[in-house]
C-alpha cells in the first residue's frame, strides 16, 4: 500500500522541523508525489556521477542533485531516467535542468528539476557524493527524508 501525504499538510503539522524548498521547480517525471531517504550528488554541467549512482539499487531513495542551479546543460535525460526507474529509485530532484522532458514524464518516477535544455552534459566524473548539499533555503544531509508534490519539496532537518 502505498502511504499518501500533502506537504502542506505535513509543514502544518511539523513546521521548522523541516526545511521548504523556495525555488520553482517542474514536475518532469510521471509522478508528482514521491518521498523517500536522500542522496546527494554536487555536480556541475557533469552528468557522470549521476549517471553511475542512478544505474545502483536506488532502495526506494531520493538523489538530490545540486548542479548549481545551471541552465546550461541537462544532468538527466531519458535514458538516465529510465535506469531510475528500472533501478528502484523514488524520485530525482536537480537544482539544474533535465532534458527528454516528454520521455521522463512518460516514467512512473519523481522528477523535479528547474528546466530543461537539450544539451548534453560532460561527462568526467567531476562532483562529490554523499555530501550535505544546499540549495532554495533547504539543507539536504544524506539519510534525511524528503517529501516532494505539486505543491513543492520538504526535506527533514538534522538534528543539532
């Protein structure tokens, strides 16, 4: 059974224990509502790390993905989305833009990201995982919960 929730409705009744997400993110995937653990990638107009991470068992998770707010290379596409999805995965949420936005909205998978560009991202491997990432007044620590929907992304903070 899959458990539902509002994240309105889950700030109301949890307030400053979590931490709102302030930019304007598009829904890309299929599902609009997705929540599970964090993961993080930083990356920047590299797509390699996120490539590798997806293509693991995702375990139900979340990959937060700070790509520094660029709009100038998509870190997602179909084929990268499509390994999400076979792989486990709960969602995506990127601070930077995806592409092959009709074929991700297709995925029964979260996606959230800023925009989308269709061009390609490097791929060296540049970027470090599993680090505290921030970004949109949110502080994203691997292991925390993360609730996203239409109406935006919450995320647990830490403890102290």
């Amino acid at each position: 059974m899959t458990r539902t929730f509002q994240t309105a409705d889950l700030y109301d009744e949890h307030g400053e224990a979590l931490d709102s997400v302030s930019l304007v993110m598009s829904d890309m995937g299929g599902r609009t509502a997705f929540t599970g653990r964090v993961r993080t990638i930083r990356c920047f107009r590299d797509n390699a790390l996120v490539k590798q991470t997806l293509a693991t068992d995702g375990h139900g998770q979340v990959l937060v993905v700070d790509g520094g707010g660029s709009l100038e290379s998509a870190l997602v596409g179909d084929l990268i989305g499509a390994s999400a999805v076979h792989n486990g995965w709960a969602g995506v949420i990127i601070n930077g833009v995806v592409r092959d936005r009709l074929a991700l909205s297709r995925l029964p998978i979260g996606i959230k990201a800023l925009g989308s560009n269709p061009r390609k991202s490097a791929k060296d491997g540049a970027g470090e995982v599993d680090v505290v990432v921030s970004f949109g007044g949110a502080t994203f620590v691997p292991g925390m919960t993360v609730w996203a929907d239409a109406d935006g992304i919450l995320v647990q903070r830490a403890a102290d």
